[in-house]
C-alpha cells in the first residue's frame, strides 16, 4: 500500500467500525442478548410432527415423512424431482457423480464458496478447478470464464479438455452465494457451448428466483442445505432436485446403497452411499417448509432495513439482489471500499464487542493449503473482494426486533 493509500485507510479505520457499530445498535435498540448471524425457527407443528415420528418408530430412511417432504420441497422450487439427503455436501457430490464427474475429470467452481462446494468434488476423486467471479451477484464471472475456456480448453470427440493437465473437464457449478442469483442464462450458454452439464450449488438459495424461475431449477440439477443455519433446517440434511427423471432415479439408487429392487434379495449393483435422509429429519422438514413464504418475507424486510440503515454511509457498500432476481437473501452483507479494505477485522472487533455475531465471507478456496495446488483461472475479482464483505446478522426473526 502507498503512503496517500495507508493515510486513508487508517483514518477510515479510525471511524468506520464505530459508525457501522452504532447504526447496527440503533436498529435494534430493544435487543437484549447477543444477535447470533443466523439462528433456526422452529413453529408449534416442529414438536408435534417429529413426535408422530417418534411413536411411528420410522425414525431412519426412507419413510412417509421423507416422501411428503420431497414431494412438497420439490413443489416449493418448482421442479418436478426432489431426492433428500444426510445434507448438503452429499447431495451435491451425488448429483455431480449422476452427470457423469469421474475421478481425475476437473469441475469448474468459484473460489469463493464455502469449503463443502470443493470438498464434494475431491470426495469423488475429481479436481476443483477454480474460476472467478463478478461483484453483482457474487456468481461466477461468465466473461471471464468464457475467456479462461478459449485459453486453456481444447473440444475432442471424447469431450472437452483442460490443455495444461491433460485431465477431462466434467461439469460447472455455480454458487448463489448468500442466496443471490447467479447470472444463469450466460453460465447454461456457456455450459452449453462446451458440452458441461451445470450443477447448481443452491445450498444457500431455497426460494431465491432468477428472472421468475427458482434457483433448483436452472441447471441439470441442484443441491440444497438443510443444516442448522440454513433458511430452512432438517437439523442436518440437503437434498438433489431436478427435472430430468433420469437423474432423479440414478441419484436416488446410488445414495441408497445401490440396491436393486427385489423382495428380499441384497443385490447392489455399484458401490452406493448410504446417504438418505432419515425419516426424523424429514418430518421436521415438513414443518419448515410451511414458513417458507413468511420467512423469505421477513428477511426481504430485514435487507431493506439494512440498505435503508446504511445508506450514505461512507466507505461500504450493502450487497444487493442482482437485477432480474429475487433473493432470498440467507445472509446480507456490507462490501468495504478498497480504500477501507484492512478495516476488516476492526469492523468485526467492535460488532462482537456490541454482541453483533457477524463474520467475514470464506477464505477463498485457492488460498486454502488444501486446494493450493489445484488448478485454477486468474482470480482478480475474488482477490480483491474477499478481504472486504461482512456478513450481517439475518435471521428472519430480527424482523421483530426492528426499531
Ligand atoms: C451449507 C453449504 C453447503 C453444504 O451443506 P451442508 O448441509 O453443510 O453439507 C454447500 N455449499 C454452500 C455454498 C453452503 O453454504
């Protein structure tokens, strides 16, 4: 940093922690615990069902629970398939296994995702190959990645190749980061052109919509989360949903041990996961998903009173739903300027100092030692963001605690 740039920076620093402390404290003047960044919300059905659970003894997979919630998770995103899973790292690296990912092939992924993206890739062999991303959406960067591809891919008849290492590239995942959007019609055209099949990461997007269609239904298939700080939670679980029968029945086969259907025989017919959600989480699902609308409302509530909250606020930004999105916005986020970029961990000092619980974005995938090695495009864009957002406490209800 030069000398002018250092000035700035400190004198930014100086202040900016203590004005974006109190203009979270004033937002919520009646608060009297620490706000937690996302805590889950259980309704009066919660205790009720998972008791039926209980006393039906079908606590494990697959029981009647675990169809009524598919059937009604797959009708809230639009899509006619929903297979449920233990969660969300399993349901991505099944649904990437069913589109054909095989050991030693290249998925093309942003760094700057949460770790589970990449670890869903590794786990079946294959290699995260790291591609940037845009500041709209925080999706990745479809020009760049087009320019990437001309650079380093060569088309065969057996399919499209990564020159460098030699090894197949299989398929693309886009991340909604924060349950924004990514910018999918130009990812799927690309996708298209290169012959990939497109796998989105909406672990974080359950009722997001991209030009009125639901995130979960814009690729060849999906995973959600269902973990604990998700907008929904099952306690633990995730699920692949997608409109190609095909891809429902082989994700639902091999995530059930691969068995093949029969009365009583045990034959499996490849080496299948046992990755099914159990009945018990299902039926907590089911009472989730009745408060799925409400939620999405609460939090849109909450955005508008963050971007109202900090509008005019000099050195940040708040992060905004892409145009022709909906997001359901999972976490908000302020973006500091450039000029304020080493006031980071100042901001997040005096935020838990007030009992704000907010936190940085990931520490992006390249720059962690166990994917230091894997291959990647220039990164300019992720570099240069990832040391400036901050998540916000979201909640949906911190709606109610509202000034
Ligand atoms: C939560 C999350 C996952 C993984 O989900 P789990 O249910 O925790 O395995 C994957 N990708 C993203 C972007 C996530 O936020």
């Amino acid at each position: 940093m030069n000398i002018v740039a250092e000035a700035i920076n400190s004198r930014l620093c100086a202040d900016l922690p203590d004005e974006i402390a109190r203009t979270l404290d004033a937002m919520f003047p009646n608060r009297d615990a620490n706000i937690a960044l996302h805590e889950p919300q259980f309704n009066n059905r919660a205790e009720t069902i998972v008791l039926e659970c209980l006393r039906s003894t079908y606590v494990s997979s697959v029981g009647e629970y675990v169809r009524q919630f598919e059937t009604e998770l797959a009708a809230a995103c639009g899509v006619k398939h929903a297979i449920a899973m233990v969660n969300g790292t399993a349901a991505l690296e099944v649904a990437l296994n069913v589109v054909g990912v095989e050991p030693d092939s290249e998925v093309l992924l942003p760094s700057l995702t949460f770790v589970a993206t990449a670890n869903a890739v590794s786990h079946l062999g294959a290699v995260p190959h790291f591609v940037d991303v845009e500041d709209q959406s925080l999706g990745i960067d479809s020009d760049a990645l087009v320019r990437h591809l001309q650079k380093i891919g060569r088309q065969t008849v057996e399919g499209f190749f990564n020159k460098e290492t030699g090894r197949r590239i299989s398929a693309i995942v886009p991340v909604h980061v924060f349950g924004h959007p990514a910018a999918m019609d130009d990812l799927n055209a690309i996708a298209n052109t290169f012959g990939l099949p497109v796998i989105e990461d909406a672990a974080e997007a359950l009722g997001s919509q991209y030009k009125q269609k639901h995130c979960g239904s814009l690729g060849h298939a999906a995973a959600f989360s269902f973990n604990g700080n998700k907008i929904l939670t099952t306690g633990g679980g995730g699920a692949v949903v997608t409109n190609d029968g095909k891809i429902a029945d082989l994700a639902r086969h091999l995530s059930s041990t691969a068995k093949l259907v029969h009365p009583w025989e045990f034959e499996h017919d490849s080496v299948g996961y046992n990755y099914r959600m159990p009945n018990l989480n299902a039926a907590l699902g089911i009472s989730q998903l009745m408060d799925l609308p409400t939620r999405i409302a609460s939090k849109r509530t909450l955005a508008a009173a963050y971007e109202c909250a900090f509008s005019g606020q000099d050195g940040l930004t708040v992060l905004k739903e892409p145009s022709h999105a909906i997001s359901n916005y999972w976490l908000n986020a302020i973006i500091l300027d450039s000029a304020a970029v080493g006031c980071r961990d100042a901001v997040l000092e005096e935020l838990h100092k007030i009992g704000f619980m907010a936190r940085p974005i990931w520490k992006p995938m390249h720059q962690q030692l166990i994917y230091a090695d894997a291959p990647r495009a220039k990164l300019p864009v992720t570099e240069n963001l990832a040391g400036r957002i901050i998540n916000l406490p979201s909640s949906p209800q911190l709606k109610d605690l509202l000034k």
